[in-house]
C-alpha cells in the first residue's frame, strides 16, 4: 500500500517547545517563573486561528496555508475547544500540528489513526511521527494513536468523536480498495450528528470514475456518494480549496503539482531536465471540501 506520505520530503522535525526561563541573579525567589508551556506559548491558545499561527509550525507548512486554508477549513467543518476529533492518516502531520495544541490547550482529545505498519516504509513514517509527538509533548498534548487499515480495529471509541477528518487520502484508500471502510469507520467513532470533513483532489465533474483514482483525483459526487452509503448525510460543500487553474492535465497525475512536483511515474527517479514551471504556476490542486453528518 502506498500513499502520498512516501513521496513527500522528509521534514525536519520539530525540536521541541522552549526551556523553563531561568531567574537572573538577585531576583527574588518568589517571582514568577514561566512554565514550559507559557514559554512555549501553548497555554494562550484559545481559537483556530492562534493554532495556525503558532511558531512551532514549520514555515514551509505555514506557506501552503494560501492553498490549504486550515482555518476557514477547520471553522467550515465546525471545530471546536475541548471537541474529540479523528484524524486519519496524518502523513508528517501537517494538521496534526494545528490540531493537537488546539484541542490540548482548550480541553478536547485528538485521536490519530496513522497507517498500518504494513511495509518498512509505513513503519519509518509511523516511527517519525511518534518521535515527533513525544518529543515535543508540551506542544501536542496527549494524542492518542490508533490505526486505520486492511485489518485494523476501532479508530476511536465508538460514538466519541464530534469530527473525523479525511485529509486528502480518499484517492490513497480507493487505490487500496479500502474508501468504503474508511467511511464505516469514521461512522462508528462519531457521536450521533458528528461530522465528517472532507478535503480531496476533484476530479473532472461528469467524468467517470477510475474506482482505483490512479492520477489522484476523485469527483465529488463519487466521494458524496460513497459517504451516504455507509450513512453519512451531505450538510454542506464549499469553495475554500478550490483552484481554477488546476485542468488535471498533468503527465503523472496530481502528483505533479506541488508540494509533491513529480517529474517521472511514482517510485521512478526524477527526470532530468523536467520544467515544472507550467505546473508551479498552477499552484497545488484544485479541492472539495465537505461537510458530511452522522444522523442523529
């Protein structure tokens, strides 16, 4: 099973949040001293928007908010303080970074189901991941990591959660013949009119859908369809991520529009000389975002 994590760059991981400040010689013994967590700024946290900005985010993740916009994103899909949220598949954990001092400062729970360790390189990315929650714990808080996969259990208890996120993997988990469980699993965490927030690759609307989405995109009607056969109801789409520009012409699918910027077939070395300029104009992909909800 492959996905877009394996062919992203490595991210240099953060190094974790600021010391304890140290108290100056002939300073009283009784003045405030400021804890890990103040230093770090996590415990100011009270909206999407302080999350986003927050200096433990890398900066090319900060670039790719003009693409992604994971505040209006996260306000569409109606994230809330001290929610319990699932995200599937967090790759290097782009949203996990906003996510987890989010729901950790404002008293939520974030449960991550990562890949299944079903080959070394899904092994290294979870390794990476766990080092990278563990390491910088006073900026990520208590996340809880479960699985979603072929054979996996649970997610999350079931009907715990108030959102579950598919974050551009539909495509990954339609290749692995696995979309129909994935919706039934996110089913089964969310509490009865808990959400499901979707951000995919859009397909040529209209145009019929290769069930393995092999050039990475997915129509939307395909993924709403999909939704409402495991349960879900549509509540609202929009135009947050979409990108007009994005013609899905591209000779290695979308995987030759940034961040990911292919210039040969997956898992072949890079061609030399390739232009990318027509294709970094471009921009990233043009994106569905929806909002789909568990009955109540």
């Amino acid at each position: 099973m492959r996905s877009d994590l394996f062919l992203l760059s490595r991210r240099t991981l953060l190094t974790g949040a600021a010391g304890l400040a140290l108290a100056g010689c002939g300073k009283k013994k009784t003045e405030a001293v400021k804890t890990d967590a103040e230093a770090a700024g996590i415990g100011k946290i009270a909206t999407i928007g302080e999350a986003v900005a927050g200096d433990w985010r890398p900066a090319a993740d900060k670039a790719r908010d003009a693409w992604r916009h994971p505040t209006e994103s996260l306000t569409f899909w109606g994230l809330k303080p001290g929610q319990t949220v699932v995200e599937f598949w967090p790759g290097a954990g782009w949203y996990t970074d906003i996510l987890a001092p989010f729901l950790d400062a404002t008293g939520g729970k974030l449960y991550v189901a990562n890949l299944e360790p079903t080959d070394p390189q899904a092994a290294e990315v979870i390794e990476a991941y766990k080092r990278k929650l563990t390491d910088n714990r006073k900026v990520y808080g208590a996340v809880e990591l479960t699985a979603f996969g072929p054979t996996s259990g649970p997610v999350a208890p079931a009907g715990t959660a108030d959102l579950v996120l598919f974050l551009r993997n539909l495509h990954n988990w339609m290749a692995a013949g696995i979309a129909d469980k994935a919706f039934r699993d996110a089913f089964a965490a969310l509490k009865p009119g808990g959400v499901l927030g979707i951000e995919e690759h859009r397909g040529v609307p209209g145009a019929v859908q290769d069930p393995l989405a092999a050039d990475g995109y997915v129509q939307q009607d395909y993924a709403i369809q999909l939704a409402k056969e495991a349960g879900f109801l549509l509540s609202a789409d929009s135009e947050i991520n979409a990108n007009p520009k994005d013609d899905r012409k591209h000779p290695f699918g979308v995987w030759t529009l940034p961040p990911t910027r292919l210039s040969a077939p997956r898992g072949q070395p890079p061609k030399a000389g390739f232009d990318h300029a027509k294709y970094d104009a471009i921009g990233e992909s043009d994106r569905m975002t929806l909002k789909l909800v568990k009955p109540k």
